[in-house]
C-alpha cells in the first residue's frame, strides 16, 4: 500500500514556528514569518503538493498584506519585499 501526501501531513508534528498575527513575526524566534525553520517545516508538509504550498502561501501573503497595511497605512508593505518572503523561496530552483 503506497502512501499519499495526506497520510504524510497526517504524520507529521504539528507546526511551532507559527505567525504572531498581525505583526507577521514567528512566534517562537521572533524573525519575520515564514522563519527558515517554518520554511523547513513547510517543505517538508508539502513535499508531494508544490501547488498546495503556493496555494497556501498565496492566501498568507493576502492576510499579510492586509494586517501590515492596517499597521501602517501610510507607508504600507512593499509589495515586491512581501512576495519574496512568502513566495520567493517556495519555488522549485530548476525544473525537471
């Protein structure tokens, strides 16, 4: 019997390294969310689903872009810094 990627996300411990809402800063290092641990961590959860780790990202970077703008209206989240720390390193380096 093979196992699928929800039989592996059903096995792994749950995530420490989460995001201190609004601020978007991990709640155990205190770096900016996602830290490299979380990075690690979600790597790893989402080894047999890239697309379902964009997706999720995606949908990170949303809430995140809308919290720090609520913080700070008048200078706002850069939005090419946001895509970077969210999304910039979960793309695969090369393709197959």
């Amino acid at each position: 019997m093979s196992r699928t990627a929800s039989d592996d996300r059903a096995t792994t411990p749950p995530r420490q390294h989460l995001a201190l809402r609004p601020l978007w800063l991990c709640r155990v290092c205190a770096a900016p969310w996602p830290c490299p641990v979380a990075r690690l961590t979600l790597r790893r959860e989402y080894a047999h689903d890239r697309i379902g780790l964009s997706v999720y990202l995606c949908g990170v970077l949303y809430e995140a872009a809308a919290d720090l703008y609520r913080l700070n209206p008048h200078d706002g989240p850069d939005p090419a810094a946001l895509f970077t720390r969210f999304l910039g390193w979960a793309r695969p380096r090369h393709m197959p």
